[in-house]
C-alpha cells in the first residue's frame, strides 16, 4: 500500500473528462490514489455524460491530506460562480504548501480569484484569462503548460502537457523518461516507447 498522501480530482457538472485522463491513469499507475471530490457527494455529470459520484464532499478535504488538487475545465467556471469555492479550496492549498494543478477553465476560475496575479501561468489564451479582469496579464507566459510555485497551468489543448507538469512535481518521471513519455503521448514518437520500456525493466 502506498504511503503518499492521495491526490484528489475535482469533479462538478459539465467538467472536461478528457483533461485529466492523462495525469490521472499514470499518477494510478505510480501507486497514488485517486480521490474525486464535487461540490457535495451527489453525483456529478461530466460534458461528455459521465456520471461520477463524488468520493468526498470540497468541504471534507484538507490540504494536509492531499498531494495534489487537480481542477478540470467545466463550462461551470464561466458561467457563475457555482464553482469558486473550489478557487477558494486552490487558494487554501497553496497557501498551506500543497501543489495544485488548473486546466481549461479552472485556470480562469483561480485568475477570478487572485491566484495568477503574482505567478507564471498559461491557461486558453491571454485575453481569455484577461477577461476575468485578473491583475496577472504581465505573467501570463504563451506555452503549453506552465508550473510556478507549485500551481500548474495549462489550457484545454494540451492535456498532455498537463499531465507532464503534474508527472514532473510529484517526481512520478523525471529527465529523458519524463521527455519520453511526453513524445510518446503528444507526438506518438515511435522510439519514445522503448526508452519507457527501459526505464519500466528497471524499476
């Protein structure tokens, strides 16, 4: 049984389920546990129809338990403000030195917040984000995914990079193995396959 603290995933109605399948899969793969987390316990459906029910409650979850908190992309986070208490949650985290990643429309949801104006980040696309009215435009930074202070960032293209980022900060790849997965998935690189392999023999 693993002794790292679990990571949790948010999930709220209309997330994106294809941003974080990456980072999910290969953190399960790696021995960590994956905890959902929605607004409440009732069941969440995602844009593409999946219904998840919730394994914890936002308010039951404590940055000291967690290893990361992952914010999916959701149509939610543009149209209200029904998901800032997980903004509110990203905030905590931080603040308490817990890592935590933001995809998509989380990314705007945590620049609503506060939470970019004094870090790098990336997210859909500048004016995007500057149309939350964030303070953060000097930071923003054009790449696919971005890692400061231990907030990742990336926008809805790249759930590759996402998952890379996530990957690299909790030390699951790392160097040529990490720069080999990343090819294998993003760029379906042929020899990025037997660089895996390697590494996973010698595990």
């Amino acid at each position: 049984m693993s002794s790292r603290k679990p990571v949790h995933l948010a999930v709220y109605d209309t997330f994106a389920d294809w941003e974080t399948g990456h980072a999910t899969a290969y953190l399960a793969r790696a021995g960590y546990e994956i905890r959902t987390v929605g607004p409440t316990r009732e069941p969440v459906v995602s844009i593409g129809g999946l219904r998840v029910t919730p394994d914890l409650a936002l308010a039951d979850v404590r940055p000291e338990d967690s290893g990361l908190l992952i914010l999916p992309g959701a149509d939610l986070w543009d149209t209200g403000d029904d998901l800032a208490p997980f903004a509110r949650a990203a905030r905590e985290f931080l603040a308490a030195g817990a890592p935590v990643a933001a995809i998509c429309g989380a990314a705007a949801g945590l620049a609503r917040e506060g939470l970019l104006d004094d870090r790098d980040h990336t997210g859909a696309v500048s004016f995007y984000l500057a149309a939350t009215g964030y303070a953060g435009g000097r930071r923003y930074v054009d790449a696919d995914a971005v890692t400061d202070r231990g907030l990742i960032t990336a926008g809805p293209t790249e759930p590759v990079a996402f998952a890379r980022e996530i990957l690299r900060l909790l030390g699951v790849y790392e160097g040529e193995v990490l720069d080999a997965w990343y090819r294998l998935f993003h760029d379906s690189d042929p020899e990025a396959y037997a660089v895996l392999e390697k590494a996973a023999a010698a595990r």
